[in-house]
C-alpha cells in the first residue's frame, strides 16, 4: 500500500465512492494521494463488499479536486474509463457529477 500524502483529500476522494455506488461504507484497498500537482488528486482502489479479500478490491477510482486544502471543490472524477465533470459532453455523466459535487458540497465527510 502506498503511504498516504494528504489524509484529508483521501477521504475526501472515498467519499466519492460512496457516494456513487450508494454505499455507506466500502474497502479500501491501495490510495495514492498527489497534492502538490494541479490539480491536486487521489487515486484508490475500493469494493463495495465489506468482507472483500486484497486481491478482490479492484474497482479503481480517481479524483481531481480544485484544491488541496479544505473546501476542496470536486473538479473531476474517474471510474474505470469513465470520467464525470462539468464540463463532460454526454449529459448523464454531466448530472452524474453535479449530483456527487452536491452530496459533496452537503456533507464534506
């Protein structure tokens, strides 16, 4: 696992994922956080199953935020080869991203 450079936008980036699979808690498996580049980032590996084993914690996650002090302003997040910003072209994925930003603007933690 690699060690953890900014806390705080990790949890920040995991709360993303469970705000998107509708989970109130997930297994985290590997978290890359990058503060000092812009943007600002978080890259992880989770499940959604809470007895999941290492090698089944495979789902891969990636947030770009605005910031990398608090607020931090989701800017961009990527499941898999799917990304959802303000700015993407197919609407689904744009409604997607407001609804996360919302939950995220609501309730930072």
């Amino acid at each position: 696992m690699a060690f953890a450079q900014s806390p705080a936008l990790e949890k920040a980036c995991t709360k993303v994922a469970r705000d998107f699979n509708l989970a109130s808690t997930i297994t985290l498996g590997t978290v890359q956080s990058f503060p000092e580049l812009s943007p600002p980032g978080v890259r992880l590996t989770y499940s959604t199953d809470r007895n999941a084993k290492p090698e089944e914690i495979d789902d891969q996650l990636e947030c770009e935020f605005d910031s990398n002090t608090a607020p931090f302003g989701l800017k961009r997040f990527c499941l898999e080869r799917t990304c959802y910003s303000a700015d993407s072209k197919d609407p689904a994925e744009r409604r997607r991203f407001e609804e996360i930003r919302l939950l995220m603007e609501r309730s930072p933690s």
